[in-house]
C-alpha cells in the first residue's frame, strides 16, 4: 500500500512538470500577445488548482477507504485472536495468509514470518509438527476436491507428550472461473469432550457390569459351595481317581476367584484409609511373587528414592493393585527378563510406584481398552484384574497410566498423593 502511494505521488509531480513545461513551450511557439499570456497564465493557474484540489479530494477519500479498511481489519484480527479455535486463512495455492494467535502458539510459529509460506516451507521452522503439517496439507487437498465444507477430527501432538483431539473445518472459496480463491480452516479443540464421552461409556458399562455381577455372583456362590463340599467329601474316600478330582477342584477354585472379583465390582465398599508408606507394602508383594518369578526365570528389581512420604490409603487393596500388575508383568517378560519395580517422589504432590517390563508389550489398539470389563488378551483371563485396579486407584484419587509398544514392554505408571 505505500509502495502505491509512492506512485500516485511521483506521478502527479511527473504530469506537473511535464504541464509547466509543455504550457510554457507552446505559448512561447505561437508568440501571443502580453494580454492573452496573461490570460492563458491564469487559465493555467486556475486549471493547476482544480487539478491539486481534485488529487487532493482524491488522496482524502482513498486515505479514508484505507483507513476504514485497516479499522475493519483490526476488528477482524481482534476477534479471531481471541477465539479459543485455531484459524487459518490460506491462498488457493496453499499459502498462509493470516493466522490467530491460539494457531502460532499451537504449532510454535509465534516467532516466525509465516506469511506467503506454506506447510512444507513451514515445517523447517517447526519440525516436531512435521507430521500434522503434512496431514494438513493433505487434508486441504480433500477440501478443494470436494469443493464444499470439509470436516476432519485431528489429533495434534504437544510438545509435553500429550495430544489434543480437533474437529476442523475447512471451506474452500473458489473464483467465479471455478479457479481456487481462498481456504479457511477452524479447529475446535475437543479433546475434553471426547475424554468426558469415553469416561461415560466406561462408567455406563461399569455400571450394567455391576447390575449383571451382583445377579450372577449371588446366583453362583451358593451352588458352588455345595458342589465343592461334595467334591471334597469324595475326594476324602478311596478313589482312584484323585487326579482328576484335583482339576475339578482347582476349576472350583478359579469359578470362585471369578465370583470375587464380580463382587468387587457389583457392591459399594466402605474403604478405611491409613497413613502408611508404598515401600512395605511392595517388599511384602516382591516377597510374594518371588517364587512365580523364579519359575518363569524372571527378575524383580526394587528400587526405591530416598525420604518417600507416606500416603493415605488401604493397603490389602493397594497390594491386591500391585500383585495384579506385577504378575502380569512377569508373565508378559521373555525368560531371562527383568521387571523393575521404582518408588518415586513426584514433588507434584504424587508417589509414584513405577513398573517396567521389557516383554512382548500391547499393541496400540489394545492399549486403547485396557481395564475395560471382560476384556482380555490372556486365554484364561476375564479382563476383571485391571477393572478392579483402575476402580481401587480412582477410589484412592490417584492415577493409572500404561505405556507400551511391541516387543519392548510395558511401563505402568501407578501416581497416588502425597497425604496433605
């Protein structure tokens, strides 16, 4: 715009000069008289001021425009920097135009001349969002090519190791000719919406699978109890058949354990809390499955920081918590392996009790269910164990976290607070 204003100037002065010298050269060539020099002077004079006084009115109204254009665009800009969405405005060849502050800081481009750019130059200023930028791009494409508004769920990576979920919209602006204009796209972060609807859906099966355990435990139980005293009462006689009354037992038993854990879940239960220390409670678990890890030739680790303070919690469910995943940890590890059990204090207000494997690991999809009800990888399991886990932890108003990836193992992330 200044550049043009330059222009206009020098190009007045230009025709100024050219009109001072073209009139005088011409009066001088047709040698006229004192009086009519005179005349066409004035004429001239007058006709010079109309012509600075119309550039002048000119320059006003154009100054005006400018201005009132440059208010608008400050309104604009005002309002999309402070919406909660990221806003992109591109060119129909994929160049950034203008963008909102949520969107730079999102993708770290506070600091970077972004406009006339596209997503492929703009990646070597922000290379950890490589990916997106490329996906974007992508995604624009399928936007021009359906030639109307385009919506996508995006997930974008965050530099503390988070992600966010986005519901984006692009709308396409196309010229008259049918030639690309312009493309708008708006993300909206969702991401505390789709946590909200999981927790319901989990919470919804929780609650049918409370209703459904109470009525089958109750159910089970009695018969079970007669049918193993009789089994019992068998096996006491001469029988030469003691190995097979051995199975039935141990199925007995198992059918039990299953009704157990469909109890913990079906029935309210008032927990007592004490002030204790993680430590004990995994030395004791350590103790316990020391002889399981020796039969499958793994290794429990423990390693534990110094002045770890206690917590408030109930430790027969604190260890029914760590048992459950440190066997599964052992059972998951190649033999010869190791599972690392470490204390830690968070300074955040959190112990954490850290367990590592370097096993076979959980593939991404199934690392999406884990501690669903009934959901299990094991061929005897029931996808109760972790159910009942995460229920204990959410009950001591702590937090459960897996990380996993195939063929490396598994980390589980077990965080309780500090007691206030």
């Amino acid at each position: 715009m200044r550049k043009s204003k330059v222009q206009i100037l020098l190009l007045f002065l230009i025709a100024s000069i050219i009109w001072i010298f073209l009139t005088e050269y011409i009066m001088k060539f047709l040698d006229l008289s004192l009086s009519v020099v005179l005349v066409v002077e004035r004429i001239k004079g007058i006709f010079y001021i109309i012509l600075t006084g119309g550039f002048i009115y000119f320059s006003l109204i154009k100054k005006e425009e400018y201005d009132l254009i440059k208010q608008e665009q400050r309104k604009l800009s005002t309002l999309i920097n402070s919406m909660v969405d990221y806003v992109i405005f591109k060119d129909g060849n994929g160049r950034w135009i203008q963008a909102n502050q949520f969107c730079l800081k999102l993708f770290r481009l506070e600091f970077v001349n972004y406009k006339g750019k596209t997503d492929d130059e703009l990646i070597k200023y922000t290379p950890f969002y490589r990916k997106t930028l490329l996906q974007n791009k992508d995604r624009d494409e399928l936007a021009w090519n359906d030639g109307k508004q385009f919506r996508s769920e995006e997930i974008i990576p965050l530099r503390t190791g988070e992600t966010k979920t986005f519901e984006t919209i692009r709308v396409p602006l196309k010229n008259p000719d049918g030639s690309r204009k312009a493309l708008v796209v708006i993300g909206r972060d969702i991401t505390k919406m789709k946590d909200t609807d999981d927790h319901l859906r989990k919470t919804e099966k929780l609650s049918v699978v409370g209703e459904l355990a109470a009525s089958v435990a109750h159910e089970v139980r009695n018969p079970l109890t007669s049918i193993k005293g009789f089994i019992q009462l068998l096996e006491s006689g001469e029988n030469k058949n003691k190995a097979y009354f051995d199975i039935i037992l141990k199925e007995l038993d198992r059918i039990n354990e299953i009704v157990g854990e469909l109890l913990v879940l079906a029935k309210p239960q008032d927990i007592i809390f004490q002030t204790c220390n993680v430590v004990p409670i995994l030395k004791d678990v350590c103790s316990l499955l020391k002889s399981e890890s020796n039969m499958q030739s793994v290794e429990l680790i423990l390693h534990v920081d110094d002045d770890i303070p206690s917590i408030n919690c109930n430790v027969n469910q604190l260890k029914q918590v760590f048992i459950n995943i440190i066997k599964n940890a052992i059972d998951a590890s190649y033999k010869g392996g190791e599972v690392e059990i470490i204390v830690k204090n968070q300074k955040n207000g959190y112990v954490l009790t850290q367990i590592k494997d370097n096993g076979i690991g959980i593939s991404a999809e199934r690392l999406q269910r884990i501690g669903e009800p009934f959901y299990s990888h094991k061929e005897k399991g029931t996808g109760l164990g972790l159910t009942i886990c995460f229920k204990i932890i959410e009950s001591h108003r702590g937090k459960i976290l897996f990380e996993s990836e195939l063929n490396k193992g598994t980390t589980v992330d077990i965080l309780l607070p500090i007691q206030s």
